[in-house]
C-alpha cells in the first residue's frame, strides 16, 4: 500500500437498510408500497423508513430540515463515529466537506413552490425557504460539527458522488484540507417519482404487490451515504481502502480512459453501477473492454479479475449512487490486497474510481 494515498477510514449512511455506521450487512431489501404520498394505485420504491436522529446523533434538532439535509448529518456523524474521530483533537478549519446530490432538497423544495401555486409568494413560508437550497446539507454539518474546513456542493449528472470524492481527494493533495467529509444521496418526493413515471423509466416492478425477480430494470431509491477520507495516516491506520485515483470523461472511449487506471495489480475487483435508468454503456461492458478476455459474469482470466454486479438500492439512486455502489462493494469485502475499480456509465459518459483495499 502507498502510505501517501489518502484513506478512506469511515463510513454512514441512512438508506433503506437503516441508519448504519460501517460497512452494511444483510444487502437484500425489497422495495416498498410509497405510503408517504397519496397514489391512486400501488407505487413502489426502495424507501428509508422513518427513524429517530436524536437517538444516533445526541443533540441533533431536525424539524425544520428537509430530509435529505436531517440524512447528510446523521450519515457524517456516524462515518465519524466509525472513524474513531474525536474532533475535539484536531484541527476543525482543516475538515472539508463535499455534499452531492442530483435533485438537492427536492422535497421541501417542491412544497414551497406548490404553496406558492396555491397562496401566492407573499403566502409562502419564508422559513422554509433557506431549506431548498441545494448546498443546505453540507451547511448543516459544517455547523453541527463546527467545521471551518472548504465546503463544496456539486450537483451532476448521473456522477455527482464521484466527482465529489475526486474534488475531495485533490484538496487533501493539494494541502488545501486534511481530512474530508464527502456525502452523496437524494430524497424521493412525489415530483421526482412522478418525473420518472412520465419519462417511462420504471420498472413493472413498481406497480405490483408481487414483484418479479430482480431484473436491470429500474426501481427508484432514496438515502445518503457519508464517508471520511484522511491523508497522513499512520501504516497501523489504514481503514477500509485507499484512494488511489480516478478518471470522468464527458464522451469518448470509456474503456480506454479508464485502462490506465489499473496497469498491473495483482487481484481486480469490478463493481458495476448503472449511472441513470436509461443508461446506454453499461459498466459491465465497458469494464470488458477494459480486461480485453473472455469472461463469464462472475469471473474472468486477467489478473485474478472478477465483477460484482451492483444492488438495486444504489442503481435506484440514478443520479448520485456512486457512494452507495462503493460501500456495498466493500461490504461483499474484496479481497486483501486487491484493487477495486468502481465504474458508473450512462450516455457515453463514464466515471472511474481505483481503491486499493489493505492487506490484512
């Protein structure tokens, strides 16, 4: 291992597996009928089920925040208690934190202009209103925890986890930060499913009460996952994996932007994500290209290689998964050693990540 990579050294998330510090176990869940909002016959998703935050993260007060911003909190709040973190110890203007998302606080966003369709502007709740803005969540943790380090919103489309870990890596390069809290996730709200209705994009799934088995079709998720990455950490502290690096290309050959990722390692470990539901280069295929070998979907010649196909949950989560496609790759525990590239792909677009796992 590089003792000059960063390392990823804790995680947290708020998902349909519940509020979870660490790595995830039991990764089967079954989408649920949408009780949230009224619907005129059964729609379903991969939903977080309702939970109290004061009780994981003592102090903490949520009622005026939107969900996606009450997830982020306790999501970073558990990847620190994980990391063994005690930020009384360190420097708190050297903490950064990257927030992504691709619909932001589309709920309490949604509700204020509805309110403004009925009552007018001058009937809207100002106090609402500071809540819809997309960067709320990465505000709301830097205050929580007092922490003065950067603090970055990115929103993209389809890769918006990845390029916030990127950015969150190149800070902790750069000397700009010493540790960072990236978070990534989106909340369901009746706009967003109903969005995904019109385009077509679901899959029947969602409107049975006994659903077929799973197929690549889509199921729209919700949830945030968090983890901590650190520089400069002892050889006795390496965490779950390093950071190694990564590449996002707009267009182009995904397969050979990518290759050089991964010149000679020993043991790889693919882990697919869709990237969005109607994705048209899927990440197994490009991953193909990329060993150059025949191979069967569980494993392939090159280099010890082998794929492990992504989790419904992360897919439904089209547009910021990339997190959840890397915690629930290192919760099925690759390998020591061994180099896990995370891929997501949609329209000719691709984004990479390499992460070397440690030795045990």
């Amino acid at each position: 291992m590089n003792a000059n990579l960063p390392s990823i050294t804790g995680f947290g998330s708020v998902s349909p597996f519940g509020a979870t510090a660490g790595l995830l176990s039991g990764l089967e869940v079954e989408p649920e009928p949408i009780a949230a909002w009224p619907n005129a016959t059964l729609r379903r998703a991969y939903q977080v089920q309702p939970f109290n935050p004061a009780k994981l993260v003592p102090g903490v007060k949520t009622r005026r925040l939107d969900r996606l911003s009450c997830w982020a909190l306790v999501a970073a709040s558990l990847a620190l208690q994980d990391a063994g973190v005690n930020l009384d110890t360190i420097d708190r203007s050297r903490v950064a934190v990257l927030f992504a998302s691709g619909f932001g606080c589309v709920e309490l966003t949604e509700s204020f202009y509805r309110s403004a369709a009925l009552n007018g502007w001058t009937g809207t709740d100002p106090i609402t209103f500071p809540e819809t803005l997309a960067n709320a969540p990465a505000c709301h943790v830097a205050l929580f925890h007092g922490l003065r380090g950067p603090n970055l919103t990115l929103g993209g489309e389809n890769f918006a986890a990845e390029i916030a870990l990127l950015r969150a890596a190149s800070l902790l390069r750069h000397g700009q930060a010493d540790r960072a809290i990236v978070i990534a996730g989106d909340a369901l709200s009746p706009a967003v499913y109903q969005w995904y209705e019109t385009a077509g994009l679901l899959s029947p799934a969602c409107f049975v009460s006994d659903p077929p088995a799973r197929s690549a079709d889509f199921v729209p998720s919700e949830g945030v996952a968090a983890l901590l990455l650190e520089s400069g950490l002892s050889t006795e502290r390496r965490g779950y994996a390093q950071f190694a690096g990564g590449r996002y290309a707009r267009s182009g050959d995904s397969a050979q932007a990518i290759r050089h990722l991964f010149p000679s390692v020993p043991s790889l470990v693919f882990s697919a994500g869709n990237g969005g539901p109607c994705s048209c280069d899927p990440p197994a295929g490009v991953f193909r290209s990329c060993a150059g070998q025949a191979f069967s979907s569980q494993s392939f010649s090159r280099n010890d290689a082998r794929i492990v196909a992504s989790l419904p949950v992360a897919d439904g989560l089209a547009r910021s998964g990339g997190l959840f496609h890397l915690l629930l790759a290192l919760s099925r525990r690759p390998g020591s050693g061994s180099a896990l590239m995370l891929g997501t792909a949609a329209g000719g677009a691709f984004a990479a990540l390499r992460l070397e796992v440690p030795s045990s």
